[in-house]
C-alpha cells in the first residue's frame, strides 16, 4: 500500500516550494484530493497586476482510505461484530411445553 509511504518532500522542496508534478512520484498523482490555483492580483483595471498564484493542495485522508482499502479487501481489523444472543434453554422449554399441550 503506497498511501502510508506518501511523505511531503516528495512534492515539495525545502523553501516550500511545489516541485513539478512530472517529477512527483505516482502515489502523489493518484491519491492527491485536490489542486487548486489562483493568480492573485493588485490594483484594479488596466492597473491590476499579477504579484502570485496560490496554490492549494489537498492532501489525502490517509486514515480514511486505509479503512476503505480494509474494508474492500476484508481486513479483520475493520469487520464489523455483530453479537446475537439467543436463550436456548428457555426456547427448548417452549418448544417442550408446546409439545406436551398437542
């Protein structure tokens, strides 16, 4: 499972800064959430200029996927228990009783 091996400093540098996604491994590229951009603006009109782009990335909820994936494949961990209780006892003596009375 590539999920829980997926570490920040694959995708970006030291200084913050998101590496190219030709150079992310393919962990990152299928279980990425989400990418967002916007190029941020100053001033207004014909006087408006680009100063940024802000980037916004949404990690994957590891955890969340892990119980999916756990679920899917039947991982003991994740079954759910189901207790049912049956009082056999008393249902034999009904059924005796029942018998009896026919």
């Amino acid at each position: 499972v590539e999920i829980d091996q997926m570490d920040v400093l694959d995708i970006m540098t030291d200084d913050m800064s998101i590496r190219p996604v030709s150079d992310w491994p393919a962990s990152w590229r299928r279980y990425l959430s989400g990418f967002d951009l916007a190029d941020m603006f100053e001033g207004r009109g014909e006087d408006r200029e680009m100063v940024g782009i802000l980037k916004k990335i949404k990690w994957p909820d590891k955890v969340k996927n892990l119980e999916l994936l756990g679920k899917h494949i039947s991982v003991q961990a994740f079954r759910e228990q189901v207790k049912t209780e049956h009082d056999v006892v008393g249902t034999l003596s009904d059924l005796m009783d029942e018998l009896s009375s026919k």
